[in-house]
C-alpha cells in the first residue's frame, strides 16, 4: 500500500542523490536534477520500490543522454575497419540501459504528443499523488465532531465553505478528509487486480495459442466456463460464506473472474501472429516457449495489452464500490464506497447541504475512470511505433 512516512523521504533523497550525482558525473545535469526530482518523489510516496525503479528508470535515461556506441560507425565516425564489435559485460550493460532510456524517452514524447491522453495521465498522476501525499497537508478526520453543530441545525451536514471545501458529513467529519484518504485502498487494490488479471489472461492465452491440442482445450474451456457464470450473483453468493476484509483477497477474486475476456483475445491475437515468419523460425531454431511468448510475441500485443489492462482496472473499482455500497463487504472507513453508502443511510439524497457527502466520492470515482479511459489513448501511441510518425 502506498505510504508516506520519514523512511520513505530517507529512501527517495538517497535515490534521488544518486541519480544527481551519476548526472554530474556524466555531464548531464539537467537529466540528473530531473531523477532527482522524480526518485525523491517516488521514494516518499512508495518507499523504497517506488524509490528504487524510479532509480533505475532515471539512471538509465541519464545515461541515455551522454551514451555514444563507438562501436556504431555512425555515431563514432570511425571507419568500418576500425569498428571493433567485441564488447565487455560493463558495455554490454552500458547499451542496454542507454537503449531503455532512449525508449523511455521517446514513450514520454509520444505520450506528450496525444493532449487527451496526457490530460489523462495528469489526472491519474494527481489521485496517486493524493492518495500519497494527501495526508501531509490534510488530517484524517475518523471521530465525530459534534462541536460543529450550527445552533437550530437538525443535524451536522454542512454545505460547502471556506473551511471546509466540500462539506460536512453526518457526524461533522471534513468530506475533504475522507475524499483524499478514501480511494488508497480502492486505487490500490483495482490495480492489483487488473495486473492478476492481465497477468493470466496473457500467460493462458499465449499458451493456449501456440501449443494448441489438449492444453488449448482445456484452457479455452475454462474461460467459456468462467464467462458463463454471473459475476455480480456470484459475489453475492460469495459474501455470504466468505468475509471480504482483505484487500489482496478481493483483487485475487476480481482478478479471477476478470482473465477470461482478454484471454479469448490474446488467444486469437497469438494464433495470428503465429503464423508470422519469425515466429516460425524461432521455433525452427526451437529457441524455447518462454522465449517465443516474451520476446517474439508479447512486444507486438503490448498496446492491445495495457489499454485492456486499464479497462480491467476500471471493472475491478467499479465492482469494489458497489460491494461496498451495497453492504455486502465490511465497511471500514476510510472509503469512497462506505461514504457513498452511509450518505444514502443518513438520508443525503434529500438534503441540499449533505448532498456533497456523497457528490464528493462519486465525483472522485468518475475523475478517476475518465482519466484511465483518456490515458489509455496515450498508451497506444506510446507502445505501437507505427503511431509514432509524427514525433
């Protein structure tokens, strides 16, 4: 779960410090300061694997910037015969990191270009951040507040104000504080249900692709079986046998029930790529499954992969708040949906000054999906070259 906390500001300084001085070692400053920036932000916001691949990410991008391959006649301006193609290990990895960055770069560009995609970005970019940083500058308010009762009010809603921007709840709690604390757990976990979800659909449908016969069979005919069955029933069902209190529980349930459309696709997208001709002769040269999937096949599906990948994190936060809305999961605050459910119980809907009890989340939730939707229109620019032409 994302946290801030002093040891997370620790761990993004000493990143970004490193990121600044492999900048000044390279003579690259403006890059460096950047990592700097980014690795401080990432560290403090998701500890140290936040600060460590932002790390990685921006150290190669550095590098990306000073890089020359002298092994390139045309980047060294030596002749052909005095190009020599051996290479070290420490080379070796030198090019690698320099080529990601250059592809990093570029996918920055190309998610630039796109200006809905880019709003997009922004907008996911800032509910991360708030669900991050948020309680720095805003205390959580989990007990009532009854000192805020305005004399001869029938209860402690509050319309909108200066003090408090979006209202008061039915005890008197800031809907501020409870907007900015309340989607961490329903970011968090529609994403790692998305990433379950996408993970199996590619591997099951891959397999299902190219080694076809019995496992084909069996994998085809547990998606069918998967996609017959109801989902929102079956949850129900679910809930009362099994109590939802884990986060990591309900990601794995949506994750299950969420692989076997894109598996359907990813299925047919392999079988056409299968008949490819370097496809073909990277099983004449029988270079291995795992080698077919995640170097000759993956790469041409990445775009169609991640835009699905959104809209599975879509489905996964939708179906979230309405457990939630609807009782069937626990409700524990803080959470967007329990603020939805509780604004309905106290009567919100028919009161001007409470509405925002509830306005405040659903707007939070239909932000957040528009940003996914409009960043998703980046994604394929940035993963398909073809859609690069213009850059």
């Amino acid at each position: 779960m994302i946290g801030v906390s002093s040891v997370g500001l620790v761990i993004g300084l000493v990143c970004g410090g490193l990121a600044l001085a492999l900048g000044i070692y390279l003579k690259q400053l403006r890059p460096g300061i950047t990592g700097f920036i980014v690795c401080t932000i990432a560290g403090f916001g998701c500890s140290i694997i936040g600060g460590l691949i932002a790390l990685f990410v921006m150290a190669a991008v550095i590098i990306s910037h000073a890089y020359v391959d002298r092994q390139d006649p045309f980047t060294s301006r030596a002749k052909l015969e005095e190009v020599d193609f051996s290479e070290t290990t420490a080379q070796s990895t030198m090019r690698r990191l320099a080529n990601f960055g250059n592809t990093v770069r570029v996918s920055w560009g190309a998610l630039v270009r796109n200006k809905a995609g880019f709003i997009g970005f922004l907008g996911v970019t800032f509910f991360l951040a708030m669900s991050a940083f948020g309680p720095l500058f805003i205390e959580y308010e989990g007990s009532a507040q009854f000192s805020r009762r305005v004399d001869g009010a029938r209860s402690l809603f509050q319309a909108p104000s200066a003090e408090f921007p979006l209202g008061l709840d039915w005890q008197g709690r800031s809907v501020l504080s409870h907007v900015v604390y309340g989607g961490r757990i329903l970011i968090v976990t529609s994403i790692q249900a998305g990433l379950a979800a996408t993970a199996v659909a590619v591997l099951f449908g891959s397999l299902a692709a190219l080694m076809g016969g019995w496992v084909d069979g069996i994998l085809s005919a547990l998606a069918n079986f998967i996609l017959t069955i109801p989902q929102f029933p079956l949850l129900l069902v679910l809930a009362s046998v099994i109590q939802f209190t884990d986060p990591i529980q309900m990601a794995l349930l949506f994750g299950f029930l969420n692989w076997p459309t894109l598996m359907r696709a990813v299925r047919a997208q392999v079988l056409s790529l299968r008949e490819r001709d370097y496809v073909e002769a990277a099983f004449a040269l029988d270079l291995g499954l795992w080698h077919i999937i995640s170097r000759e096949v993956f790469p041409n599906m990445v775009s169609y992969i991640a835009v699905n990948l959104i809209f599975t994190v879509r489905t996964a936060l939708y179906g979230l708040v309405a457990l939630v809305v609807l009782g069937i999961v626990p409700l524990q605050e803080p959470d967007w949906g329990v603020m939805i459910f509780m604004g309905r119980s106290q009567g919100a809907l028919f009161s001007q000054e409470a509405i925002w009890m509830m306005l405040g989340p659903i707007l939070a939730i239909a932000l957040f999906q528009l940003s996914l939707v409009l960043f998703s229109r980046s994604l394929e620019e940035v993963f398909n070259p073809r859609l690069r032409s213009g850059l």
